[in-house]
C-alpha cells in the first residue's frame, strides 16, 4: 500500500512538474506567407520547440491576420500576443532613435547591421521601448540591401529627382528622399503594385525576396541596386511574458533567436540571385548603380534629420564610429 502510494505520489509529482515546465507561446507574423520574415518565424518556431524538447510549444499565427506590425506590437505591448518576427524598420513606432537603422548608408555592410544590433548602444536605444512598452528585442540582424524598382528609366546620372518614390509610414524614408530630391509617397506596402500601374508612384523600393512576392518588377521593370538601406529582422517578446519564464526557457529563446537571425541573413542572401534572375526572365532588366551621389545627399541629409529630430542628435556618427 505504501509502495502503491509512493509510486502515485511519484507520478504525480512528476505530471505537476512537467506541467508547471511546459509553455506555450504565440508568435505573430505581419508579414506575406513565404517572406524572409515568414521563413525567419518558422525557423525560429523549430529551434525552439527541438531545443526545448517540447516544453515550449510556439502557437505560429502566419499572414496578416493581426495587422500591421505597429498593430501587432502594440497588442505585445498589452499582453495579447507573446512575439513577433518582422523588419527592424518596424522599431520605430516605439523606439524613435532607431529610425537611424533606415537612413541611407548608415551601415557599411552586413557585419556592420551585426555588430549594431550586438551593442550596447542599441540595447540603450531600445531601453524605453522595454521598461514602458513591455518589449524585448530577443535578436536583430540583416536581410539584405534595398533597392528601387521604376517604371521609367532613371536619368544617366540616376538622379531620383521629381519622382514620386513609394515610402511606408515611417518618418526616416519621408526624410531620406526627400534628401535625395524625390517626392516621397506613402502607400501600404500591399498597394504598391497598384499605385505603380496607375502612376500613383513612379517607383518604388525594397528588399528583392520580399518584392518579388508583391510582383513589382512586372509594373516597374528598371530595378536600380541602389542598395541604400540595409533591411533587417527582429524576433521581439512581451517582456512580462518573458520574465515568467524559466531561467533555461529564456536561454533558449535568445540562443534561438540569435540563429534565426542568421538564418534570416544567409537565406536572404542565397536566395537574392535567384531571384534577380527570375525577374530578369520576367523582363526587367537589372542595372548597376553608382551610389556616389546617392551617398553624399544622403549624408548631407543627416544634420536636418537631427535637427528635425528623428533621432538623437550625434547618433549617426556614434553608429558609423562602430
């Protein structure tokens, strides 16, 4: 009887403690089915569920469902979604100074997006963000460069002067092209193929392996690589969730998020020739470009940027000092 007892006992200690260990987490996409941030979400998804074996389980909500990004971090912010995985653009709705990621040429190369995501810096950018909003940055590192897609060819300077350049809602590209003499739209990104065909835009930009999905090549076949802004990811967590974790659990959140990160960056990059190629087959054509003018507005832009205060002052030369 006592043997029966003990064993009960055993069990059941054993199923409270198993119980008490598991977890589950609802990871949110903002972004089209298939997209760099789409393949990064699901890459994640599986690191952690295999590192954890089992004990936490990721609840993926992929597509749109959501809303937009700035939408689905304030619904992290409240407690209603546990993560997200999208663009590092998108950190701007909570933490200004990170508007710097977006301007042209802040970042020399890929390990120079590394590295910044990696430094104490950031991490004193992104402290507001964490003590109000609730918002963990658990990883951030490159995709790819951006690049402009126009319907028309570009001068034989390049010059992007007059034309009405696509942006999304964030002040930094309002900004930098103007810096560069565009005339600066906003459009949601999933209209952009409209405004486009209609003439809404004259051009628009942004990483090829997102882009190809939205087909802007077929409306705007004169794809410039210009290569001015390095697109990036993050995986973000609501900070209470995550604190109510286990010390182990946490560790392997972060490991995990870290080589998403990577993956996100070397996926991008294998798949970005391909896909050049497959939007020549399609009839664009694919051209070179001389950033030499492109980079000099873009610097002379920066003192106005400051001054208008899209970040703090001094932060651009703090992050090219890296």
């Amino acid at each position: 009887m006592n043997i029966k007892a003990t064993m009960l006992g055993a069990v059941a200690a054993y199923a409270i403690a198993f119980g008490a260990s598991a977890e589950t987490l609802t990871l949110v996409n903002s972004d089209a089915i298939d997209s760099q941030m789409d393949r990064m979400n699901k890459h994640f998804k599986g690191l952690v569920e295999e590192r954890s074996n089992g004990e936490i389980d990721i609840n993926y909500i992929t597509g749109t469902q959501l809303g937009t990004p700035p939408q689905v971090m304030d619904q992290m912010s409240t407690g209603s979604v546990d993560a997200l995985g999208t663009a590092g653009s998108w950190l701007s709705a909570y933490a200004p100074d990170t508007q710097i990621m977006t301007w042209g040429f802040t970042f020399r190369d890929s390990d120079h997006v590394f590295d910044f995501f990696r430094s104490e810096l950031f991490q004193a950018l992104t402290t507001d963000m964490l003590d109000d909003a609730r918002i963990r940055v658990l990883s951030g590192g490159p995709t790819e460069p951006r690049i402009a897609f126009m319907a028309d060819e570009l001068p034989a300077d390049g010059s992007f002067d007059g034309r009405k350049m696509r942006i999304p809602q964030i002040p930094s590209y309002l900004g930098l092209w103007t810096a560069v003499g565009a005339q600066p739209t906003q459009v949601a990104w999933g209209e952009v193929y409209l405004g486009l065909n209609t003439g809404v835009v004259d051009g628009a930009e942004g990483p090829p392996t997102a882009a190809i999905s939205q087909r802007f090549h077929e409306v705007a076949p004169n794809v410039y690589l210009t290569n001015h802004v390095w697109a990036s990811s993050v995986i973000m967590i609501n900070e209470d969730k995550f604190q109510s974790m286990s010390a182990e659990h946490q560790a392997i959140l972060v490991t995990a998020a870290e080589d998403a990160a990577t993956f996100a960056f070397e996926d991008a990059s294998a798949r970005r020739d391909a896909v050049l190629d497959e939007m020549r087959a399609a009839g664009a054509t694919i051209r070179e470009y001389d950033t030499t003018a492109l980079q000099a507005a873009a610097r002379e832009g920066v003192a106005k940027a400051e001054a208008d205060g899209l970040w703090s002052a001094g932060l651009f030369e703090e992050v090219q000092n890296q």
